[in-house]
C-alpha cells in the first residue's frame, strides 16, 4: 500500500494475518494530523475525548453536537487514515430510533470513513440498521465504558468461561452482521487470541494482549498528557505533561522579568512615521 494513500475499510480487512494493524484517537486538527503523518493506520474520534480533553468524568456525557464538532476537525487533517466516529451514548442506546440518521451525521456533515458503536443490549438490532444504511461499522465489545455500571465497574471482562463465552458469541454476532473489525477492551489475553483466531475480521485490542489483529490507544495516555489516572495497559511513550509546565512556567518567567517579547518578536515603525505624531 502505498505510504500518502488513503486507507479503506478494504484495506483494513486485508491486513488481517498480514501485519499488525494500528489505531490511535484523536479529537483536534493538530494532534490528528501528526498522529496521521506518523503512518497511523485508523484514528478514532473517540468519545474519551469527555475525560481527556472535555474534564468531564464520564464518556455518556458527550453529545452528538461535540462529537462531530471534534470529527470535523479531524477529518480536516487527515489525509491517509480512517476515520472512525465513535457514537455517543445519547444517540444510540437512548434514542435507538435516532440511530442510523446519528451514523449519516458522522458520514455526511463530518466526513468520517466509518462510525464506533459500544455493545448494549439492543446493539444487534442497532449495528443491523446502521449497517443495512450502507454505513461502515466498528463494533466495541469487552469493557465498554458507557454501560461501565451494568458491568460491576471498570473492570477486566470474560474473566470466567460464561463470561469469555458471551464475548466469543457477541464477536461472531458482530461479524455475522458485517461489521468491519473489532474492540476488544479488556479482555484477558488468551480470550482476545480466542476471537481474534475465530474471526475473519480484524480485532483491535486495547488491554486485550499481544494477539489483536491490531493496538489502539487513548493518544493522550501514550503522550503523557492526562494526568487524572493511567489504567495498567497503557504505555506512555512520553512524559509530555511535566516538559509543557516546564515551558510555560519559563514564560511566565519571562514575561515578569520583561524578557519576553524582545525585538525579535516586536514590529517597528519607521522614525519618520512616528516624527508625525508629535
Ligand atoms: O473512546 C475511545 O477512546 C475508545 C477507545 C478506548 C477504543 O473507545
């Protein structure tokens, strides 16, 4: 494939078995498009953006009118990955109605390559409709942070048979309706093997082991920018948080001092001009 092309959903399904397949978020036009130029295979505009950048302490309280506000800013930076739009609780699992015409905004006024929904009880009969709109979907089983409560918590899913079995028969039901890959979200690793060796389509695990089709991460926890907690399968690749307090301490510095701005970064106007003012 070549490098500056951008990615379909067919090229994802033939990365299966091939290589390993790589997914980060992203919710701004700067982030997406280093995550982007970086080769990044698929970028989610996760709902996380409602803890990491919105402060909000959960993700079911991010609406359809951010979530495609953050798309729309990703999609103008993006040249090469997919885009997925992860879709807000509000606008599938309260209003099931609503839910294909939700997937057409992410499509139409967004301009994202595909949408994400979560598993919940009606998430058959939903992924079904906003398949049959022509609508590429990515489903979401394991830990799914929406329905984290009916789940006991925050908590490693499939961690006995009756649970890994439910997950095993909610994958091939996913893929039965055509969805195009998978989240598999902490889920222990030998079950993610288990499904991922089941399936056609390509898993992407996060907190599910090495034995995904492919690895997602909350970008902001890679980079060392959200500080609030670190669930254990995430790995900062850097520390970002401390090296920006750093730089923007030397600036308050500086501007105390009267260092900064100096002439380098001031405008000037010819003697002349200022001779006629008075
Ligand atoms: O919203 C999100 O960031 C996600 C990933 C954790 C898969 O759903």
């Amino acid at each position: 494939m070549e490098d500056n092309k951008k990615i379909t959903i067919q090229d994802i399904l033939s990365m299966k078995n091939k290589r390993k397949i790589t997914m980060l978020t992203a919710y701004d036009y700067p982030l997406a498009s280093l995550v982007d130029r970086a080769g990044i295979d698929m970028i989610l505009v996760g709902d996380s953006v409602a803890n990491v950048v919105l402060g909000l302490d959960s993700t079911t309280k991010v609406g359809m009118t951010e979530m495609i506000h953050h798309a729309k800013a990703v999609t103008r930076a993006v040249k090469h990955a997919l885009v997925i739009g992860d879709m807000p609780y509000e606008s599938y699992q309260i209003n099931p109605q609503e839910s294909v015409k939700n997937a057409k905004r992410f499509m139409e006024e967004a301009k994202c390559d595909a949408v994400k929904l979560e598993w919940f009880d009606r998430c058959l009969e939903v992924t079904a409709q906003i398949i049959n709109a022509g609508i590429p979907v990515m489903g979401h089983i394991g830990l799914t942070p929406q329905t984290a409560d009916k789940l006991g918590g925050f908590k490693v899913q499939g961690k006995d048979a009756e649970q890994a079995r439910r997950l095993i028969d909610e994958a091939q039901a996913l893929e039965k309706l055509g969805c195009f890959s998978l989240v598999l979200e902490c889920v222990p690793d030998k079950i993610a093997e288990m499904i991922t060796k089941n399936l056609k389509i390509p898993t992407i695990g996060i907190g599910a082991g090495i034995n995904c089709d492919g690895q997602v991460l909350v970008t902001y926890d890679l980079l060392g920018l959200f500080e609030r907690f670190t669930p254990k399968f995430v790995k900062k690749y850097i520390n970002l948080a401390p090296l920006i307090s750093e730089a923007i301490e030397d600036y308050k510095k500086e501007v105390i001092e009267g260092k900064f701005p100096t002439k380098n970064h001031s405008f000037t106007i010819k003697e002349e001009e200022l001779k006629k003012l008075g």
